[in-house]
C-alpha cells in the first residue's frame, strides 16, 4: 500500500531547457507561387517538428482566461515576447493562479496560429521560477527525517473516540479556523475547542507554530491538537515543511492532526503528524469520528472514489496522450484550442453585429412612431377644431364689424334719406297738388284750368279742391 511517504510532491523535476536546433532547408523551390495557406501550413509543419517539445522562462503578462477555460498568455523578456496557449485540461492542473508580473518556466511545444499567421507556445506545464530549489530542500529534509525513524508508522498514535477538548493551532484571520469550529459545532457539538493562535506563513512562522503547539500540549484535558491553515502556494505553506515544525510535532505528547492546504498539498508536517487530514473541515471531520461513524464511512467511500477517479483519469490521460503522439493526430488539441479561438472571436463580432443591429432598429422605430403620432387622427382632429374655433372667432368678429359698418352707413342713408324726403318739405309748410283724374303731380298752372278737381296734400293730411283760376307762370311774370 502506497504511503505518504511515497507520494510526490508538486511536479516532477523540472526538465532541462533546450535550445533548438538550427531549421531545416524549405522543400519548397525557389520558383514555386504558394497561397498564403499552404505558406502557412509549410512553416507549421516545419516549426512544429523542429521545436516539438521546448522549456522558455520569462514574465507572463496579458494573462487572460476565456469562458472556454483555457489560457491565453504573453511570454516576454528584455528582447521579445512569444504568445501562449494553454489548454483547460492542464489549467485545471496549475497549483497557482497565473497572474501578469510573474516570473515562470512555460513547457510544451510551438505551434502556428493559421487565422492569424501567428506562431505561439502551447504549454502542457507552467511552474514558477524557482521552485526547483524548494523541492530540493524539502527531498533532503524527507529523507533525513526518514532515516531518524519520524515517519515511521509505528510511532503514529491513534486518535482518541470521544476527544473532550480539542486544539487548534492556526491563525485566526484564516479560514481554516472557522472551517473547523463549523464542523465541530454541527457534529461534535459538545466538545471544547481551545485555539492557540499563530503565524502560518512568512519569517519566523515555524517557531511560532512550533511554540504553540507545545503551549497546548501542557494543557490539562488537551486530547489531539489539529495544526494547520488553508491552501496556497508552496511558499506560503513552507512553514509547516521546517524542521523546527517537525520535531515539536515529534515530540508533542498528544496526537496531532496536519491539516495544511489541500488535498494535493503535501508537507513535511503531514508525514510526522499522527494523522494527515485533506483540509482543515477534514481533520475536523476526523475528531468527531467517534460520534459520527456514518460520515467517517461516507468520507473513506469518498477518498476511494477519488482516488479511483484520478487514477482512472490518469489512464485516460495515457490514453489520450498516446493517440496524441500519432502521427495522424499530432497537433490536435492545438487545432482544436485555434479553432475555438476563432469561433470565440467570431462569437464577438457577432454579438457586436447584433447589438448594432438592434441599435438600427431601435432608432428606425423612434422615428416611425414619431411620424405615426405626427399622422395621429386625434392630434390632426384636434389641430382642426382649433382652427375651426380660430376661424370662427374671426368670422364672428368680421359680422360685428361688418354689421357695425353696415349701421352707419344705413344711418346715413336715412339721414340723407330724410333731408331729400317730400315729407320734410311738406313739413316746412309745403304743399303737393294732384291731378285727382290723372292722379298725377301738378306742376303747371296750365294743366289745371277752372274747374278741374284736385287734391292738395299737406303735411298733416290732404284737403280736396277745385281750380277756380290758373294763371300761368308767364302772366305772372308779365304782371
């Protein structure tokens, strides 16, 4: 049966970094006319024979992961810079977050992006520079403690059933702290937990875990002391791969649980202690056992099935990389990373078409409604009737001034009217003589002779006469 001490830590060691070797001759002649694709395909073919697996450092910058899950990234020096492709089936094997600014060792192969006429690096590893001599150091303190009998499994003491106080040595602004009081308060929730807080990381660390650990083994009542923190880096768990850690876990006279990062993460704390828990939840898992055997059962059934699963995924892993190396598929999954590439990018620009293309309409649609409500029958209605009550007032106004006028020229007709009436002469003490036969106006002396009867109108009334004389207008000039 595998043990602790036989599990890797990390990668691999870290392979050589080649330089490549010097370009074959083109098989192109000299006269022959290529099309930008089979230029292309020419120069991939080349470049990724003669640089099929290559080690490149520098600094990462323009570090972007696409919703594909692969990562894209630029590779530069003081000189140049290359860019870099990795695929989500090794992202999700990263033990750090790439971020811009760091300082790596990228490996795999070079490839040629055809859309773009690019060439680019397309990386299976990354690891950060300089943690080779980490590795080292923590091989040489391994062994060493091996060879003192530190791991050894019959030094290993088993965990108390039912633990009446519980301690924890980890630092208070982490999560692994409020990790293991919420699992012990849910399943074990009589027991006492007696925290003893600590730097995890940075200088001088180890000799405070180191202090707190035998801080609480002289505590009356302590059973099993949990030490701990949360996952990161290799630097920021290197605290608990000291040999200071180590030995005062050697050397505690209750059973210790290491409880450090992640269920990858490996420390040297994890092989002294007496038992290595996945994560701090776990460990605190571990401690309630005793009362809680189902979940105990349950979270062992998990573990195999893990481990089955990564050793199943690893089988198909070799599977995979297998057909890789076949000639017919070499290059595949480089293919199939540029392709999605281009459909990212056309994904975009289609996405960008179809926003203009709403923004179109959405403003063609602003100015036919404006137009409609421009030809709205109740607006054109009501601009009518205020027309027609405009035109109205002003017909109105027109009468009245029309009659007005009308008025007074009717009064000075009548005025006139009244000064050429026979009436008004008559009034003056005039009078108008008429022929009663003829019932004409006498205006001659001689139409009237003796006895012709007439009718004399005043103006007041008419008097009937008869002519006794008539003297003509030249006798009366004559006398």
């Amino acid at each position: 049966m595998t043990s602790l001490f036989d599990l890797p830590f990390e990668e691999p060691e870290a392979e050589p970094i080649v330089e490549p070797p010097p370009p074959a001759r083109s098989a192109v002649r000299d006269d022959a006319v290529l099309t930008v694709s089979g230029l292309t395909a020419v120069l991939r073919g080349v470049i990724e024979s003669q640089f099929s697996r290559v080690a490149v450092e520098g600094e990462l910058s323009n570090c972007r992961t696409w919703n594909t899950g692969h990562l894209y990234f630029t590779l530069k020096d003081e000189g140049a810079q290359i860019r870099g492709v990795m695929f989500r089936s090794d992202v999700q094997r990263l033990k750090f977050r790439p971020e811009d600014g760091q300082h790596v060792v990228a490996r795999g192969r070079i490839g040629v992006y055809e859309v773009k006429g690019e060439y680019q690096l397309v990386c299976d590893r990354l690891e950060p520079h300089g943690v080779g001599a980490l590795q080292l150091a923590f091989e040489q303190l391994k062994q060493r403690l091996a060879r003192e009998g530190l791991f050894d499994g019959s030094r290993k003491r088993p965990l108390p059933a039912l633990p009446r106080i519980v301690g924890v040595v980890t630092s208070l602004d982490g999560a692994a702290v409020r990790d293991i009081v919420s699992v012990l308060s849910t399943r074990y929730p009589g027991v006492r937990v007696l925290i003893r807080p600590a730097r995890v990381q940075g200088e001088g660390a180890a000799v405070d875990i180191a202090r707190a650990l035998m801080a609480l083994a002289r505590v009356d009542g302590v059973d099993v002391i949990i030490a701990g923190r949360g996952g990161g880096s290799i630097e920021d768990l290197w605290a608990f791969n000291e040999e200071t850690v180590a030995r005062a876990i050697a050397a505690c006279p209750v059973p210790v649980i290491s409880a450090v990062g992640h269920e990858t993460d490996f420390t040297i704390a994890d092989f002294v202690a007496d038992v290595r828990a996945e994560t701090p939840s776990a460990a605190a898992g571990l401690v309630a056992a005793g009362r809680d055997g189902m979940c105990t059962a349950l979270d062992r059934a998990h573990r195999r099935l893990d481990a089955a699963m990564h050793r199943r995924a690893l089988v198909l892993r070799n599977r995979v990389h297998g057909l890789t190396g076949r000639p017919a598929l070499a290059g595949w999954p480089g293919r199939v990373a540029m392709r999605a590439r281009q459909v990212s990018e056309l994904a975009q620009d289609l996405e960008r078409g179809v926003r203009g293309q709403f923004a179109r309409r959405a403003r063609n649609l602003e100015v036919l409604v404006r137009r409609l409500e421009a030809r709205d029958l109740r607006r054109r209605t009501a601009s009518a009737r205020a027309r027609i009550r405009a035109a109205d007032a002003a017909l109105a106004s027109a009468m009245v001034r029309r009659q007005h006028a009308h008025a007074g020229r009717f009064g000075r007709l009548a005025a006139r009217l009244d000064t050429l009436s026979p009436l008004a002469v008559l009034g003056r003490g005039y009078a108008v003589c008429w022929h009663q036969e003829s019932a004409t106006i006498l205006r001659d002396a001689v139409d009237a002779p003796p006895g012709t009867a007439i009718r004399v109108v005043l103006a007041r009334g008419s008097v009937d006469a008869s002519v006794t004389a008539a003297r003509p207008a030249d006798s009366d000039e004559r006398s």
